[in-house]
C-alpha cells in the first residue's frame, strides 16, 4: 500500500511542529555530531552489556555514555565509560556555548579505588553543573575476573572551579551494608544530586536483607550530605518498610536500582523494580514498585506505602527507572525494556498522600526523567507532556541505552555505550515554547492506496522562525523519516533548508538549499520546493 502526502508550509515555522492530525510526533533535533570524550582506554572487545567489566580475560571497552547527566540550564553535560582502562572507569565532562559542544578538561577518575571500580557506571550532576557524582559499584569485589561481578561498590565526587574539575574528598562507601551471597552491595549502581549538590543519594540494590549475611539481597540506599566542604553519611541506609518487618518477597528486590531526589533534597525516590507484587493465577509475580523517603530535621523516614501502578502487569520491572520533579511532589515510575511489558506510571503527593495520576503510560519504559516542574516526563525515547493533569505522548527522541532531561525539558542527553568501539553521546534540543499552530490540516484522516493531505502552519514571525518541520502523518509509515526537514536560523549557513539523508540518518548528510528564493531538495521519497517562505513538500511512503 501507498500513501501520498503533500505538505503545505505557510509563513513558516520555530521548533517542533505538533500536527493536529492523528498519529503525528514532534521530534527533537539533533544539536551536533556524536561526542566522545578524548583519552579513553582505547577499542575493546568485551561484550560486558549491563554489568562491571572487571574480568582479565577480555579487553574491556571503554563504552562512553553508559550513564548520563545533564545540568539544569542544560550547557553542562557528564557522561560515564565504566569500561574504561579496562574495567576503572572515567567520566567525561563537556560543555556548550552558543549551540557548540566542546570538552571541558580530561576524563575524571576518582582515587582511592579497589580493583576494577567501573566509575561512570552512573553519573548525576548539580542545576548549577559544578558537581558531579559517579558511581564505581564494582569497588572492593570479591569475584575478579568474573565478568558482571558487583563488589561493595563506592561513589566519588567532583567539584568545577571556574573550568576545573577536581575530586572532593575520598571515595564514599556507606555504612551498614551486607553483602549477598557473592559478596555484593553494588554501591552507587544508581546515584542523584540535589540542586544544590549539597545532598546525594546512592544505591546498592544487592545489600541484604535484615542483616543477615549471605542472604539474597534486596536492596538499600545511602544519603550523604555536604558541609563545610566534606561529605557525610546521614542516618543508616535507607531500607522499607517490607524489609525491616522481613516481609517475604518472591524475588529479591533490587531495591537501589534507581534513585532520585527532590532540588531541596528533601525527598527520595528509590527503585525497587523485583518487587513482587503482581498477582497471576492465584501466585505472586515480580512487577516492581517504588519507595519513596522522606527528610526532617536530617532524619529520613519512608512516606507511605510503595507505589505501584494500577493494572501493573507481571514482570513490568516498574522502578527501574525513576524520577522527581523539583519539588517532590511528582515522580515518574518506569519499567524496564528487557520484558515486553512496557509500563510507565506517574504518582503525585498531595499532604504527603501519593496516588497515581491518570492510567499507566503503556510503551514507555526505559531511562526515566522529569522536567523540574513535572509537566514533561522522558520514559526511554517516548515523551510526554502534562496540560492540566492529564499525560499525552508530545513525541519521541531515539532509541538510546542511557537519557536525561534538563531541567527546562529542552534539551536531552543520550548515551550510546555500545556505538562503534568507544561508544558516545549525542545531544537533542527542542524549539521553543512558541512554536506555530497548525491552520488547517485537510482531510483529519484518509486510509485511501494513494491519499493526499495539505497541512497549513502559520508563523508571523517569518521563515527566519523555521528550525524543524516533521512532515511525517504517522511515525509508523515511515521509520527513515524521509520528509524529515530542518532550517538553520543563524550561522555560516542561516537560511538554508536540509532534507534528511536517503537512510533517513538526522545526522546527515544533507541536501539544501537557501531562503528566501526558489529551487528543490529531494532524496529518493521525498522533494522540498521553496518559493520564498513557502515550501510544498511531496512523497510517497510505503508502510
């Protein structure tokens, strides 16, 4: 089956273009090329895909973007290559000034390790971007040369001075865990910032439980608080409720797979995605939960029970990842993409009570991020938006094993560890709020074998307005993005319109021509034509 579609650009049009027709996605925008940090280890051969490389016997890949951050402003971005010297570990650190992304120092790897650490396992970073956290789970091990071993696990902290970066203090490694049965903690396997990075919070989901030695573990979290320029542990490890009554959980729990934390650090949520709580057949199946802590006066405390998502399937894996807007009072509960069922749930608290907001997002699981006022949520490469207490999908980024959010929902950082040999990031921004509106979108809908539709946007700020036009009508008619249209509004080549390459790569090449004035693009499915700021557009897509 053919479909045939014809768009029409009046004016012309800022940002990401959100159709009114069904079906339609807006889609961020490549800021670009690919980022890998100088310095690395080198190629690698290993196959470590989602745990420590700490084994001899292979050569560990650096895998840069295994783990990502972003600053609030979102011109300070960390990325972590557990990888990296075979197994050590490094985080890079890059920067962006005026739309151009460049390195800001060396790799950064912490003293004071104990064997094969694998720093940048996970990375967060401060609003500001003067600090960054990098987790090393596989510190202190007792299993070397065993490919996926955890240890003890530890964290290490870094400060920016001017563009400087040094380590702040000694590794920290919390106190009270128990190890499993391999002798596991896993210790900064997730970590978060506060906004201020004063407060932090690491996870080491194989701690075990009731302190008892050996056991399968389920999981805790450790809160570290900074003053006077030295970090501390406050209070013991955070455990819940379940675990400290020795609540018999089918699985093991994980809990500290995931964790974030509220910009005032005041509120923790924690990841506990082998919770078993889904009911099937009369038995008790894994699904995942979360748990969410509370601080006053420097003592934290759970609030209320675990979350778990109305209608959560079996094996949803919910807690794998997780999130909080600045305040607390939102959190994004996601699932994981290793099983079919992909879930996401948002929960909201209000005088401390949290429900669940809407019906689980069904698709989304993955890497999860909220913007700081909770209204644009990123579960794996699906994006929503939040307009008055209800959730739609506004769109998708690519599919990548690592993402983040800043705080303004603008811009994203993706990881893509297993890329080439060094693996690396890329960097996705949206346009503005005020992006045009859709006029006229005739006919709604057609399924006809060769069916044409004209889609009308106005803007009267002019083509100088235009940065991205999808012209897809669906994202599924077409995966290669063929009529996939960019403009550049300033620089050494303002004016110029880029359409997609044939493999449909938003990363080029391109081929373009200049506003105002007249010519055509064209790729095999898809021609731009432009008449001042006037651009029809034609294609034909197959299914």
């Amino acid at each position: 089956m053919l479909l045939r579609k014809r768009v029409l650009l009046a004016g012309a049009a800022l940002g990401l273009l959100a159709f009114v027709v069904p079906g339609a996605r807006a889609q961020f925008v490549q800021q670009g090329g690919t980022l890998v940090g100088t310095g690395s280890s080198g190629k690698g051969t290993s196959a470590f895909n989602s745990e420590p490389c700490n084994n001899t016997a292979v050569v560990c890949a650096p895998h840069e973007g295994f783990s990502v951050a972003i600053s609030g402003d979102g011109n300070t971005a960390v990325w972590g290559a557990p990888g990296d010297s075979q197994g050590n570990g490094a985080v890079w650190v890059f920067t962006r000034s005026n739309g151009t992304w460049s390195q800001q120092g060396g790799k950064l790897v912490g003293t004071g390790a104990n064997g094969p650490a694998g720093q940048g396992y996970t990375v967060a970073i401060s609003g500001d971007g003067n600090t960054i956290i990098a987790g090393g789970p596989a510190d202190d091990t007792t299993c070397a040369n065993t490919s996926g071993c955890y240890g003890v696990g530890a964290v290490w902290v870094f400060t920016r001075s001017g563009s400087a970066w040094t380590q702040q203090g000694s590794k920290l490694v919390g106190t009270g865990y128990v190890p499993d049965l391999m002798g596991q903690v896993g210790q900064g396997t997730a970590v978060a910032l506060s906004a201020d990075g004063n407060t932090a919070i690491v996870g080491g989901p194989f701690d075990s439980p009731n302190s008892a030695p050996g056991a399968n573990g389920s999981g805790a979290a450790w809160v570290f608080s900074l003053g006077s320029g030295v970090w501390t542990q406050q209070g013991g490890k955070l455990v819940t409720r379940d675990q400290v009554a020795g609540s018999s959980l089918v699985h093991s729990a994980d809990v500290g797979s995931s964790v974030a934390i509220s910009a005032d650090g005041n509120t923790a949520i924690v990841g506990g995605p082998y919770d078993a709580n889904a009911v099937v057949n009369g038995a008790t199946k894994v699904a995942g939960a979360a748990f969410v802590f509370t601080r006053s006066n420097g003592a934290w405390s759970q609030q209320g029970s675990k979350l778990v998502g109305t209608g959560q399937a079996a094996f949803v894996l919910a807690g794998s990842g997780v999130a909080l807007s600045g305040d607390g009072n939102t959190a994004l509960v996601a699932g994981s993409t290793f099983y079919e069922y992909a879930q996401t749930s948002v929960f909201t608290r209000s005088n401390g009570v949290w429900t669940q907001q809407g019906s689980s997002l069904i698709g989304a699981a993955g890497p999860a991020s909220l913007s700081a006022d909770g209204n644009t949520a990123l579960a794996g490469h699906s994006l929503y938006t939040r307009n008055n207490g209800l959730w739609t999908q506004a769109g998708s980024i690519p599919q990548s094993n690592a993402s983040a959010l800043s705080s303004d929902g603008n811009t994203a950082i993706l990881g893509y560890p297993f890329s080439d040999d060094l693996g690396g990031v890329e960097v996705f921004v949206r346009g503005p709020a005020n992006t045009p509106l859709a006029t006229q979108a005739s006919p709604s809908a057609g399924s006809a074998t060769s069916q044409t539709f004209v889609f009308t946007f106005m803007d009267t700020s002019g083509y100088q307005n235009l940065t991205v036009v999808d012209a897809l009508i669906n994202n599924f008619l077409d995966g290669r993005q063929a009529c996939y249209v960019a403009f550049v509004p300033s620089g050494a080549n303002s004016g110029s319109v880029f359409l997609v390459d044939n493999a449909g790569d938003a990363g080029g090449p391109y081929q373009g021509m200049l506003l105002p004035g007249s010519g055509t693009v064209q790729n095999s499915q898809c021609t731009i034509a432009g008449a001042g700021a006037r651009c029809p557009a034609t294609g034909i897509h197959s299914p």
